[in-house]
C-alpha cells in the first residue's frame, strides 16, 4: 500500500511523503504506483522548470518521495496542493492500494 501523509500549517500544504508501493499489479504494470510517480514527478519537474526549486526540500528514493517547502511561494504552494488533491483522487479510485493522511 501507497502511504501519503500532507503536513499542513496554516491551512497551508507543507510538506507531503509519499512511501511504499501499490501492488495493485507486478512490477512494470502496476497502474496505480505508475499515477502516483507520474503525479509526484510532474510536480517536483513544473517546480524546477519554473526555477522555483529553492523553496523545496526534496528527498527520493526507490518507494519514497518527501517534498517540503521551505520558503514560502504561492506558486510552489499551489503546486503541492494540486499533488495533494490528485493523491486524493487516486485514493478514492483505488481505496484498498493508496492511503492520504492529514496532519495540522
């Protein structure tokens, strides 16, 4: 199972940890792992493609991913609420493989 847990502050997103795997499929054909990589790659490569890169923290590793803002951007802000609201689209399309946590 895919665990995410979103720290917030202020009502505000500050960090989200994404560890684990699906295994909804085998390696290779697991639809569910591949949305949430493809989710947590296209929010990680918008904020760099847009040199935004020095107000995150980022830490990944095969079955972990781990953005934290460490300086306050309203894009950056934007984005990691976008990778929070489509991890919790996924989680209720597939409610047995994917599990958000809110935390603040």
């Amino acid at each position: 199972m895919i665990t995410v847990k979103s720290m917030y502050d202020n009502n505000q997103v500050k960090q989200i940890i994404v560890k684990g795997h699906a295994n909804y499929k085998a390696k290779g054909e697991d639809i569910v792992c591949a949305a949430v990589s493809t989710a947590t790659i296209l929010t990680t490569n918008a904020i760099e493609h847009l040199d935004l890169d020095q107000h995150i923290d980022l830490e990944v590793s095969e079955g972990y991913f781990k953005l934290s803002l460490i300086k306050e951007n309203d894009i950056v802000s934007g984005l990691l609420k976008n990778l929070e609201y489509t991890l919790h689209e996924l989680e209720i399309q597939y409610p047995k493989y994917i599990k958000n946590q809110k935390e603040g």
